[in-house]
C-alpha cells in the first residue's frame, strides 16, 4: 500500500523575493562557480577512469563523437584489449555537478558514464557548440600509460567564395 506524502509533517518555509529574476551579475557569479564545480568532477573523474582501466590492464581507450545539426553524441568506445569491453558496464563512484548548484557529489553509475562525463567535458572545454550547424567529429582518445587524454576533432564547415564578373558592350580582348 502506498504512503501518501503529508506537508504538514515536514515544514517548510519558501522565501521567495518579490522579484523572480535573477540579475546577469549573479547568474554570471553562479554559472561560474558551476563551471568551476564541473572542471573539478572532470579532474576527477579522470583519475577514476584512468585508476579503474589500470587496474584492469586496459591499455587504451578511443571515444568516438559525431554532431552537427542541433545534436551531438558518443557513438563508440573502443576497448584495447577487446576482450575487456564489458569493464564499461561495471559500477564505479563518479563525480556529478548539476544546475545551478556547484557542489561535486559523487554518483554511482557504470565507468562508461564517467568516460562519457570526460569527452563531454574536454569537447565543451574546447569546442563548445561543436555539435553544432555544419558540426565535428573526432576521436577521443585515453592513453593509460601515459595517463593523458588526447581530443582529435574535425571541425565540419561549409566556405563560401564570392566572385563577382561585369562586362561592358564593348568587345572582349580575350580576357
């Protein structure tokens, strides 16, 4: 049977200012201390993908990513060696952020969530709106023994060249 939720066992006092909005100077200070927050869950969150692949002697991982349009995604991950692909489903503790807080709370979820947090985070970091318009695509790749991070990204872009052609009555000396 089902509980309903009674309010009056657990009070709660909403104090809302007379005005909703929020001024640009304390969004900006906020979205700051969030971006902040989200480079610390990345900073982290490394350290626990790469801590987890060592101890299972995965020597490397490649990510790859595809947008353009409005959206933007992880298609793949690579494993090497192939036969340990099935570590990606197992549960670790990673690091979360959520808006508009900035607290770094840890969040049980499977290592390919945290590699996925990871990409995400190194393609906002330096291509932000890459899955945009025209879009990118890339690899990311994650060297474990040299525990770095590699981004290869193709940015997609449509040129234009403007030319421009006049002509008079007079004849045409061959040009």
């Amino acid at each position: 049977m089902a509980t309903r939720f009674d309010p009056s066992r657990y009070p709660v006092e909403i104090i809302m200012p007379e005005n909703n909005e929020i001024s640009p100077i304390d969004y900006a200070l906020r979205w700051q201390r969030h971006e902040a927050a989200q480079r610390q869950a990345s900073v982290q969150n490394r350290r626990i993908v790469f801590t987890t692949l060592s101890l299972h002697a995965i020597t490397d991982l490649r990510v790859s990513f595809n947008g353009e349009g409005d959206s933007g995604q992880i298609e793949d991950i690579a494993v090497t060696p192939e036969d340990r692909a099935d570590l990606l489903d197992a549960e670790i503790t990673m690091m979360t952020t959520s808006w508009p807080g900035s607290d770094t709370l840890p969040e049980r979820a499977p290592l390919r969530n945290a590699v996925e947090n990871v990409c995400y985070d190194a393609l906002s970091q330096t291509h932000g709106g890459w899955e945009n318009n025209d879009g990118a695509y890339g690899d990311i790749v994650f060297d474990v023994d040299q525990r770095t991070v590699t981004l290869e990204f193709n940015e997609r872009y449509m040129s234009t060249e403007y030319f421009e052609h006049s002509w008079t009555e007079e004849p045409d000396d061959g040009a």
